[in-house]
C-alpha cells in the first residue's frame, strides 16, 4: 500500500442552491497546490441537510453528477460527497463516489436520522460500500451511520479486514458534536483502520448550528488532524506501510466474535 493523500473541505453550505455551492467548491479547489487522490465534501454539498427531497433532488447525470465528474476529471482525484438522488420514485441520500475517468460508485445512506424525519422524506439504502483506490480498501458512509458500529465493523466470515480507510460525510449539528468526535475517534481504534469525517460549519435555513470539528485518526485512535469551527481546507497524507505494519503485530481481528448483520 502506498499513501493515501486526502483533502478535507470544512465550509458552510448555500441552503437549496446547487449552483452557489458549486461555485464555491469549485473555486477551493482551484486553490489546491497539490493534487490529492481524494477530495472530501459534505453531505448534500449542494443543498444544505433538506427534507424537501421533491423539491432538489436531482437523477444521475444530472447537473451536480455532471459538476463532481468535471472536477474529479480535471483534478485527476477522486471527488466524494452526497447529494438527493430520485430514482424509481424514491428519493436517496446518495454518495458518490466519482472518479477521474468517469466512473463512479454509489451508497445510499442506510442509517436516516428520524430525528429529522429524514426517514420520511428518504428511501433507506441496504448495502455498505468497499471502493478500491491506490491500493487501499476504502468504506465511505454518511453522518448518522456513524452511531451504528455493527455497520462499520472491519471483519468478515474469515476474520480478515475489509478495509483499510472508513469515511464519513456529515450534516452533524453543533449540540451533539462532542458524540461526532468520541464516535470518530472510536470507529478507528475499534477497526484497526483510519477514519476521517468531514463535517460542516455554519447555520441552515432551519436554524440548525453545525460546527465543524472534521478530523482524522489513525488505527489506534490517536488524532492526525483536526479542522476545528472555522472554515477550512486541508490535506492530510495516510500512511499504508505503518498500518500493515500495526495490524501485523496487533492482530485482534483474530480474536473477534462472530456474528452477521441482518
């Protein structure tokens, strides 16, 4: 495995409003120096956390789909993010997963936080995603799945890892943001894998708070990088060789229990 480049944009969004929010991420990443192998964005970058799932959702290949392959083409990166998908009359928080040749793949948000009633408004998805890029096994999710550690567990019937690298795109307010960071931090140390979140700032149209606090940990928990409340773009670099090495000699995925997620 070699490194794993990553860019983190911490921002506020522009409510309902994909072509300002395009805008704006477009000019950020015009002032990348270096070119990452993958680009962050929050969930539903393009519209703010909206329950008015009609009203902006959008189909695959539509204008959004179309700027993330722009971008992910022109930066040779792999472009990451959610956005409101309609597709067979059901409406999806759906990440994408695009990639520099065109290629994509996607994960609906399983876990839809009722609280919101995002579980009205959205369709849940079924399956978690393990993408494949330089090398390294990577599993993104969205904010609310963060809670579900079933969901996230890195083993399967073998009791070998299924990934190296788990992601999360959030909409995580402000009052709860001290569970976003111990729950983070945790999905690392438990998994034996990176984790990074990238999380918003600002307040939507709802009056909700978000505070940011987008971070990395390493396969022990220990912190890499943390963006604090303001805004912020940073890149970080994820080392393969010390996490084969690390698991290597801590092998507690051999000792775990066996069971299967229904």
């Amino acid at each position: 495995m070699q490194d794993l480049t990553i860019t983190l944009i911490q921002s506020s969004l522009h409510w309902q409003s994909p072509e300002a929010n395009h805008a704006y991420f477009e000019e950020k990443l015009w002032e990348l120096k270096e070119v990452p192998d993958i680009v962050l964005l929050p969930e539903m970058f393009n519209t703010g956390f909206t329950m008015h799932a009609a009203e902006n959702a959008e189909v695959m290949g539509g204008k959004s789909f179309r700027w993330m392959k722009m971008q992910a083409e022109r930066l040779d990166s792999v472009i990451c993010g959610s956005l409101i998908i309609k597709e067979e009359g059901h409406f999806y928080n759906r990440l994408i997963w695009m990639r520099p040749d065109g290629s994509y793949e996607t994960y609906d948000k399983r876990h839809l936080f009722r609280m919101a009633n995002e579980h009205e408004a959205y369709t849940p998805g079924k399956e978690r995603l393990i993408v494949v890029h330089k090398g390294w096994r990577i599993c993104p999710m969205t904010c609310y799945d963060l809670r579900f550690p079933v969901f996230s567990r890195n083993i399967d019937a073998q009791r070998n890892f299924v990934y190296d690298l788990i992601l999360f795109v959030a909409n995580w307010p402000t009052p709860r943001v001290f569970a976003w960071d111990v729950l983070l931090q945790a999905r690392a140390a438990e998994n034996l894998a990176y984790s990074v979140g990238l999380n918003r700032i600002g307040k939507d149209e709802n009056g909700v708070e978000y505070s940011g606090h987008s971070a990395a940990y390493n396969m022990i928990g220990q912190p890499l990088v943390h963006l604090g409340e303001e805004e912020k773009m940073e890149t970080l670099k994820l080392s393969g060789g010390a996490l084969q090495q690390f698991r290597q000699k801590f092998p507690v995925n051999l000792d775990a229990d066996m069971f299967k997620l229904s």
